[in-house]
C-alpha cells in the first residue's frame, strides 16, 4: 500500500518538528546540490530554524559571492526599469511639446500672425475653420437671444396676469363700496341724520297740514 497524502501543517510537538526540519533542511541541501553539479549553477540557500539558528549552503563554498551577484543583478535590473521609465517619460515630453507649440502656432495663425510663412492649400483650411467657428458662434449667440426673448415673455405674461388680477380686486372692491353707499342713503346715516327720501317725505307732510289748517 502506498502511503497516505500528509498533510501540510505546523507540527505542535516541538521534537517531530526539530527532527523534521533537520531531515528536510539536509535534504533540501542535499536536492541543491544535484542542481549545481547536474546544471552547473551557481545555487546559495539560507534557512532560518525557529530558535533563531541559522544554515546556509552554497555550491561555491561562498554563500557572500553569490549574494554579491545577486544583489548586483537586482540593481542593474532596477537601474534599467528606472533607465526605461526615464525614457519614457523623455519621449512623452517631447510629445507633449511638439503638441504645444503646434497649437501655439494654430492660434497665431487664427489671430491673423504668421501668415506669410503658410501656402495656400493651408490659408484655405484656415479661412474654413474661420467660417466654421464664426457660424458657430452666431448660432449660440442667436440662442442665447431668443432664449432671453422667450424669458421675457414669460416675465411680460406673468406681470399682465398680475394686473389683471389687481384690476379685478379693485373693481370688486368699487362695487361693494358703491352697494354700502346706496344702502346708507335707504337706511339713513349714521348719528340720526335724515336721508334725502326722509326729508322729502316729511315735507310733503308738513306741506298737507298747512293746507289743510288754511281751510
């Protein structure tokens, strides 16, 4: 029967797993070694155990020197991403400048500078763009003049609207007041005064009683 699959955890009993890491460390030292003779590599290894020890294997009997080249292969590949992102930083302001002083130029030319120094093919793509931007601007400027017509309208409406309504409230008021008036004639005044009918009707009265007194 073949064995079962281990599995791959912290061994809690601290001697199985000092005795295990003897074993797999001489073993991985062991399987380094193959490496550097079989391929003829240069191959440095550094383990570390829990108590802090550490071992180290190098197949050239020098664990520093092969440090040494690693380091040095480390920075010359940082010095050649740094190289690369130089360069390309290089060429996108170039391009950034060439953009900017082909746009300084246009705008020259738009404002009528420069112009001896084009030919004619680009005078008339010049009075193109001319006659575009110029339409353009008449369009947005028409607009905005029938968008501050129409909001004067609305404005006009609304005051009239406004009138209206105080013209009808005023004329309701003249209306009860002139009702309040006629109604004070009937009735009589206010503090006892006689009415103009009142006065009428008692002198037709007095006038009878004169008369009739005579004969």
């Amino acid at each position: 029967m073949g064995r079962g699959k281990v599995e791959l955890k912290r061994i809690e009993n601290k001697i199985n797993r000092q005795v295990t890491f003897s074993k797999r460390r001489l073993g991985l030292f062991k399987k380094a070694q193959e490496l550097s003779v079989l391929c003829d590599a240069q191959v440095a290894l550094i383990v570390s155990c829990s108590r802090g020890k550490v071992f180290d294997f190098a197949s050239t009997n020098d664990v520093n020197e092969i440090l040494n080249r690693y380091q040095q292969s480390c920075y010359s590949s940082q010095d050649n991403v740094a190289e690369n992102e130089t360069q390309n930083l290089y060429q996108e302001v170039s391009k950034l400048k060439v953009k900017y002083e082909s746009l300084q130029r246009s705008q020259r030319h738009f404002l009528g500078e420069d112009l001896e120094k084009l030919r004619l093919k680009e005078l008339e793509n010049l009075e193109k763009q001319l006659d575009r931007t110029l339409s353009q601007a008449r369009q947005r400027k028409m607009q905005m003049m029938l968008d501050q017509l129409e909001a004067l309208r609305r404005k006009e409406n609304d005051l009239e609207e406004i009138h209206n309504q105080l013209k009808s409230e005023l004329e309701e008021r003249e209306k009860h007041s002139d009702n309040d008036n006629d109604e004070a004639l009937i009735q009589g005044r206010p503090g006892g005064e006689p009415t103009i009918a009142s006065r009428a009707s008692h002198e037709n009265i007095s006038t009878k009683t004169r008369s009739a007194r005579k004969c």
